[in-house]
C-alpha cells in the first residue's frame, strides 16, 4: 500500500452503565445540596427524592425466542454470543433520554429484547441476520446504548421477537499514518480509538456529550456533532467509507477522499439509524493532535451580541474549534446548578465577579492548533467579541467548562431522583432565522410547561456554528408530574417539534430522529422523501426486521 | 425572515458555445505555430488540418415527436419554448466530450434531441415533465451543455422520442447577506452568479475549467469540482437546499446548514446526473469576496516530493485555495505547448530560466482571505515547499496560470484540427496510494496509445488535495485514427479505467459518470449500489424517461 499501518486490536473494556442512568456504579454525586434546594425552590420540587427501584424489581417479561430461534442464532454467532438473562436485557432495553430513565428508574422498561446477541466478526453479524431473517426477528442494533430519542426502543412490531445487536466486539482498529485515516469496526468506542490515536499523535476530534460510552457507528448512524465539531467537522465529514450489512444485501462506500460517481449512498447509510441494516465498519479521516489549546469564556451583554460574534467567527474566521453561547435563561439556570459548589462552579465564579447586575449571556470559545495559529486565532477572536461589548472571563472559565463538559447527563439523574422533568432538545437554523427561531422554541417549551401546570425554567444555547448558521440547543426543568410523566413530557415536545418545523429549523441538528422525532421526520422531508427512504428500506429491509417504530412510521 | 435579501432577476445573456467546439464564435487562436509544430513532431501528426464541417452539412434525422406532443408541450411551456429548429437541436446534441468534439466536427452527431424546451419557471417544467410521461418522451436535462462524459447524449433508448430540457430560463436569485446563502435557479450559470455577489462583496468560490459556461444544475448534477476547491469545497459541500421535480414525485432539502435528521438525501439528488429528475433550485453557502490572493510557482525536483508538500499542506495547514503539481511528464508537455509564445507562455518562461537540466515538475500554490493571512499563509507554505526541495518561480508563474486556468478547451479544439486525439480523465485516491495509482493509470495510458499503434505523449496533475488524498488529472495526446476514432479512444479510456479501480481510485473525481463511465460504476458501488439507485429511480422516475443510459446501465 506505500503506506505504514499498524495493527492494534482493541482491548477497550466495554464496561455497561448504570442500567438506571448515566456514568459506572459508583460515579459521585455532581450537584451540592444548595443548588439542589435553588433547583427545588425555582421549580417546586417538594423535596422528597425518588431513588430508582432494585434491579431485582424491574419488571421484564420472559423472552418470548423461540428454542429453535435461539439454537439458530447459538449456530451463528456462537453459544455464549447469546445472551438470554435478565440483567443483560435490561442493560440494553433502552437508551438514555429522558422517558427511558423515567421508565426504568420505576421499574416498568416499556419492553426488553429477547435476546442479546454480540457477534465476534462480520461474518458473525451476516449470519446472526440470516437467522433473524428466517425466523422473523426485529434486530436492535446497539452501540454505545446513549440514544437520547428513543432509537434503541425494543419494539418487535409485529415480528415474532426482538434482539439486541450489541456490537461491542467488532472493535479492530487499522491505522494509515500516511492519508490520515483510520478503518475500525463499528463497534469501538469513541474514547477507546482516541486513546489509540494520541500513541500516533493523531486525534478524530469528536467528542459529544456521551463520548465516554459512545460508538463509531452510532455516530455514523445518528449524524453524531460533537462539542468540537465546529473545529473538527460533524462525524459524517468525518467518514470516508463504511460498510452496511443489511438482510437483503450489502452497501460499500469506497474510502476516497472525494468522489464524482453518481449519488452519494454513504450520506443515505449515515443517518440511517440501524433502520436499513448494521453498520459494521467505518474509514474515518483523522486530524493531528493540537500541540496547543486555549480555552476561555466570555460574558455578552445579550443573546443577539454573542451571537454577532459567533456569525462573524463562523464566516470570516478564525474558525473555533469549541463555540458555545448561553442565553440569558441558560447562564441563569446554570448559576443555580452550580450554587454551593460542584462541577460547574469555578466558571459561574468568575461570572459573578464580572457580573454588572443586568442579564448577561456566558460563553465559551476554544481554539487548538499549533502554537502559533492558536495564539493569533484567539487574540483576534478576543477581540471581535470585546468589539460586541463581551467582558473576557479568561481561561479559568474555559478550563471550568473542559473540565465539566461530560457532566450533564450525571446532574440529569441526581434531578430525576430529586423529582424533577429535566430534558433537552436542539435544532438548526440560518443566522437570518436563528434568533426567531429560539425565541419561538423557547416560548413554545415554557408555555407548554405552563400548561401542564408546572412552569419550569428553560434555557438555550448556541453549541455548533456553520457558514450559514448555528446549532440551538434546549434545556429545561420542571416540576415532574407522577403517573402523567409521559403526557407532561409530550406536551412540551410537540410544541417545541411543532414550533421547530414552524420556523425554518430541523427537527434535529445532532440527535437523530428515533422514535421520538419520526412523527415530524414527513414535514422535513416531505412525503415523497419518506417515499425515497421506504424504497431503499424496502430493497434492504424487505421484511422490516431493522430497528422497527424508529426513523420511518410508516412502515414499508 | 429578520436578514437582509435583495431580489435580483439574472439578466445574464446565454449566449450558446459553438456547435463544434468550445467558447463563442471568434474565440482566437492560442496556440502558436512553433506550439503544433513541436506537438505534430512529438505525437506523428501529418500537418493536415481538419476543420470542422459547415453547419449545414451536419447530418440530422427529422425530429419524430408527435404533433400530438408537440401540442401538448406548447401547451405546457408556451408556444416559443418549444423548438424544433435544426440549429437549436444541433446546439443540444451532444456535451463537449472528445468523441462529441470529433463526431460534430465530422458532420456526423448520434442524433439529436426531437426538441428542445425551454420552461420558464418551476410550474413550466413540472407541466412539461408531465406531458413527456403522457408522450413518452425521454428527457435530457442541459445547463451549461459542457459535459466531458457522455452526460447529455439525446439517447431515446426505446421511447417514443427525446427532448433536450433546457434550464437557461430558471435562474433566478434570491440573496440572504445575513446567512451568506443565496438561493437561486439551476438554470443560472456560475459566471453569472459570482458577477451578481461581486456586489455583495461575496464569492461562491467555484471555478471549474467549464466556468465560463457552467450552470449551478449542472454542478450540482455531477459533483463539481473547481479548482479552487481545495480551499472553499467541492460543489457538493455548498449545497445547503435544493429542489428535484421528478416525473412521480419531487424532493425539497431544507436549507439548514445541518441536520440530524435521517439519511441526507441531498446526497443522493446532487450527483444524479439528470437521472432522477431535474434539479430546479438551489440554496447555496457562501464566502467573503477575498481581500488579497497570492499564487505562486515553484519546481520540484520529482513528483514524490511535490505530493509531500502538497499532503503536509492539506493535513497541517496552511489549507492552499488551489493546490496544483505536474508531473515531469505534464511539464514537458506544457513547454512544448508554450513553445514560441501563446497563452501558457510566461509560466514556462519563468520555468525554463529557473531549469537546471533535469527534470522537473511544476506546481502552483494559492492563496485567497485576509491580507495577513494570504501573507502567512504564502510564507509558511512556501517555507514546507523549499524544505521538499522546491525552487520557487514567485508570482509571475502564478499570474501565468490565473490567466491561463480556462483555457485547455481551446486548445484541444485547435488540437483537434490538427488531427490529434486530445482527451482527459481523472480520479482521487487516498495519499498511500496515490503514486501507485498515477504510475498505474499513466502506464495503461501509454500503453493502450502504443497499442493502438499510435504512441503518445501523457501527463498528469494533481488538481485538488484533501485531508485523506488527493484527486488525479491526466491528460493525454496522440494522433487522431481517422475512421477509427471510438476504438482509438475506447481502448485508452478502458486500460486507464481498468487501471483505476484496480488501483484503489474512484471512476471520477468531478467529471461525473455519464455514459461513459456507467460501465464501471458497479465496480465502484457494488451489485447492491446499483440496486439502491434503481430502487429510487423506479419511485421517481418509474418510465425510465430521465437521461436514460447516464449512469445507470441496468435500467429498472
């Protein structure tokens, strides 16, 4: 090949997480007891915590497999790569939004899957699918397990069971120094191909909000952007080939670095969300490790100053690699998550030094590069943003930020048991729309709250920027409302989705559509690009075994 | 929409390219005679010119539409948007690929379309799409009618006839300062475009070698590549939004600069080449018009060490706005066209005084943005060129090149008098394997030209450099067979193919597939692939009437 490759395959620990939450038994608690009364006083929390049930008490019903399905499959895949006990199916009958924790954190999963299976090869997954196929099993496919839009529900639809594709062993790893990619099986953690990277003095530059579990083909599957995609690019700029293994054939997308033959079908397998079949393996471009990073935090007087200064970063540069922008609401609600201490304390520190008394809108801009590049990018970056009347908070706020930049999923399970409705939701907008756009998001989500009888506090912030526009993403509090948890949290997501489609944005910028979205996946792409998917489903999928009730409704 | 929009109707003349040739009646010679005379010598031509015959000696068979049809399409389009004039059909008949070159001059077309429409707007062409699926009328959609591969060949394949869809008329713009989009009709040449945003102080950043005829459809169509891609992106990655009109159904990407939202089926509409439908609009991104530029020359020693400046630059920055390296073999072949003056003179000049008797290969670095970064940028990549070995030949090369940059077509039309075969081809391939791929493909080149009996001289370049790879450009020249020009030509074009996808490259960096790629384009996607395009193609185009025999052999 002309080029060094080294061989490396992962030995990566695939350690589960709390079957009830986020993060490994024993993660410590992020939120101190002041800022859990200023949550609970500001949205009328009364106080008595709700701990998740013993797993012995989680209610699954028994496998409804077949013998003859599971001696097939043992066949395929072998003995111990099928797994038929209950804590293994507990462990993967969900994602992790905010029903799902809702749900298992009760002890009432809406469904498991009858099976886990954990392939040791493609060849492995070719014939686990051949016997889904003959024995009419819907197939989960399950990466990291962090779908946040219910995309790991295990919905049998009419099949006769539902399996769990863990993916977890198709992990290999082949590096080409030389054009900077990397071929890995679909399975491998994010973070476990980072740490193989940095030996090479390479990085892939993807971190999102659940990097820690998250996988090279759930990324691929569900347009994964991470907090460094601004620099870095979103994880479909990232790929350059892939592999679909689906019941009725396969797709193979070259690994070259750009292409004129015809259609592009890897921007119709990314995203496809395990609903036209398995990814199995990827070829992603890489980028050098930054030999420098600066990292640092600003204060604008108003939402509509951050963002000028992020437009004009976006389109005349320098480029940041991190941008982010909290409006008013946000900055506000993350000074009362970090009262008192905890994770996101040293930023709001120096924010309430800064602070004048009027409003104000945090935000945090980060560089890497070389030494010099990022020396220069951030000196002219300050200086736009002083320019838009930003008060500079320094490092000190930026490296607060790295320091908590995973942590949001872990405050989300001290909130629940604390009895509170806490979620989140983004789009995508034009810079012309951008700011209608969170204006009607943000009053749509609180209004609907209001409605339910149980005014919440809900925040916004910029988390992506592109040439044209920017990323917009959602999060609110409420007070939960017990045996109506599920029509409290509809209500707030039809008029957010409602009101999203409403004002020119998408219905999902990083997210994906899972079985939360698909209800509006028709206004965004119109009928006849349901048709267009249904048609590919159909020649792939042509029994509808893949990933049933997630990213097309209308079934075939 | 809170942005700034101004409405602008493009008044842009459309004026057509002669029938036989590129550029308008009158376009001068620009090549001298010392040039054919070296090039005659070089490749065996016998010194007796071969101009193309008067137009009314082209031979062109009565359109067989209906009165019927034709009716019906006055009905639809209007009375003068219907032609059936000999001269129009003539201008529609073919794109500008070699064998479209060598059949026109001769007099001898395949055919030509039956009519020629020319809609007026989006409403225009979905009424006369539909009167074709009434007829049964095969559709051509044609922009700028500059296809090198066989894109706009006015093949009935079974229908009752063929129109030429003509999109001059659909070219409407609609600018968004605020997003830096503009929106705008398929019909508007890129020329054109970059006229209306020079007042804006705005570039699309587009320069194909077919620039000066080029439409946004048809860019989108065949996924363009400019020569300036390296720095402001392929065709494809300006797409934010477009609109397909197909004869069952059409497609709308919403224009937001991302989304999460499922498979991206704008991928699947740009690079469709007319095969799914039409594409009537589109939402592109844009960039700041550049303040300063800098291009510059300089030899390298070999290829080797060229392609190791140009990966570094890719990979580490500084990012070259056009990053161009000839071979030894292409560099020879530039003196000798540059010989005694002409229009590739002063970049030879300044080659041949910096020569030191071996061989050398040119190379062309530029750079476009602010003034201090195009002043960085220069000096740092000027720094890693040096470092490889590189003697730089300053601005003046640069200058040369600029002026030169549109100008091959017009020297293969006077090629082309001199009895010579004239053809190009291209791919991309991954860094590791992009000098064995070149050595591949130059080698099956040369060796079909010598086994045709007519040896010849080829060269290569690099045109367009990527974080992963970089795309390959080969040209190629030798004396023409008359009577035997599709087999002369058919043989190089199956070697150098063969040779492509044996060596890891993909069939068209940004010529597209047409028809004379189509052959290899399972090879390239898979049985499977083929399948997935069929699958959408029998939802859209269920008759089979757009671009039949373009990119897709096995038709349904």
């Amino acid at each position: 090949m002309g080029s060094k490759r080294s061989q490396a395959e992962s030995s990566v620990q695939h350690t589960p997480m709390r079957w009830w939450g986020w993060g490994r038994e024993g993660a410590l608690p992020a939120l101190s007891a002041a800022a859990l009364g200023g949550v609970a006083e500001r949205i009328g929390l009364d106080g008595i915590p709700t701990p998740p049930v013993a797993l012995e008490h989680v209610v699954v019903a028994p496998p409804r497999i077949g013998d003859a399905a599971v001696a097939a499959l043992r066949r395929a895949v072998g003995e111990e790569a099928v797994r038929l006990g209950r804590r293994e199916r507990i462990l993967h009958a969900a994602g992790k939004g905010y029903l799902d924790l809702v749900r298992m954190r009760a002890g009432t999963p809406e469904g498991a899957p009858d099976a886990v299976l954990l392939p040791r090869d493609e060849n492995g997954l070719r014939a686990a699918l051949a016997v889904c196929a003959r024995h009419d099993l819907a197939v989960v496919p399950f990466g990291g397990g962090t779908s946040v839009v219910g995309g790991l529900a295990p919905l049998p639809e009419g099949h006769a069971a539902v399996v769990s594709l863990d993916l977890a062993r198709l992990a290999a790893i082949r590096l080409d120094t030389e054009s900077r990619t990397v071929s890995a099986g679909a399975g491998l953690r994010v973070a476990a191909l980072e740490r193989e990277l940095a030996h090479a003095g390479l990085t892939l530059g993807h971190f999102p909000q659940s990097y820690e579990y998250v996988t090279l083909g759930g990324c691929a599957a569900t347009r994964s952007a991470g907090q460094a995609s601004s620099g870095y690019g979103r994880f479909e700029e990232m790929v350059i080939g892939m592999q679909l293994i689906a019941p009725a054939g396969e797709l193979s997308a070259v690994g070259v670095p750009a292409s004129a033959a015809g259609p592009n079908l890897r921007e119709v397998i990314v995203g496809s969300e395990g609903s036209l079949g398995v990814i199995s393996s990827l070829t992603l471009r890489l980028a050098a490790a930054p030999a420098s990073s600066r990292y640092e935090g600003f204060v604008f007087e108003d939402f509509e100053a951050g963002v000028a200064t992020l437009r004009t970063l976006a389109q005349d540069g320098p480029t940041p690699t991190v941008a982010r922008l909290s409006d008013e609401q946000e900055t506000e609600l993350s000074l009362l998550l970090a009262a008192g201490g905890g994770i996101a304390r040293r930023i709001t520190d120096a924010y309430v030094r800064a602070r004048s008394g009027s409003k104000r809108c945090l935000a945090i801009l980060g560089f890497e590069g070389s030494e010099l590049d990022v020396r220069v990018a951030s000196s002219l970056a300050g200086g736009i943003a002083r320019a838009n009347g930003a008060l500079p908070l320094g490092e000190r706020a930026g490296a607060a930020w790295l320091s908590s930049r995973f942590a949001a999923p872990y405050l989300r399970d001290e909130l629940l048991t604390q009895g509170a409705l806490v979620e989140t939701l983004e789009t995508a907008g034009t810079w012309s729309c951008l700011c209608r756009l969170r204006k009607a998001v943000g009053g749509a989500i609180e209004g609907a709250l209001r409605g339910s009888g149980t005014p919440g506090a809900a925040g916004c912030h910029i988390s992506h920027v592109y040439d044209s526009g920017a990323s917009l993403y959602f999060t609110f509090l409420a007070r939960r409302l017990p045996g109506s948890e599920e029509g409290q949290w509809r209500a707030v997501k039809d008029a957010a989705t409602d009101a999203i489609v409403a004002n020119g944005g998408t219905i999902s910028h990083h997210h994906g559509v899972g079985r939360d979205h698909a209800r509006w996946l028709e206004r965004e792409i119109g009928a006849d690009g349901i048709a267009a998917l249904c048609a590919l489903k159909a020649r792939f999928d042509p029994d509808g075994l893949m990933n049933p009730g997630k990213l097309l409704l209308s079934e075939l």
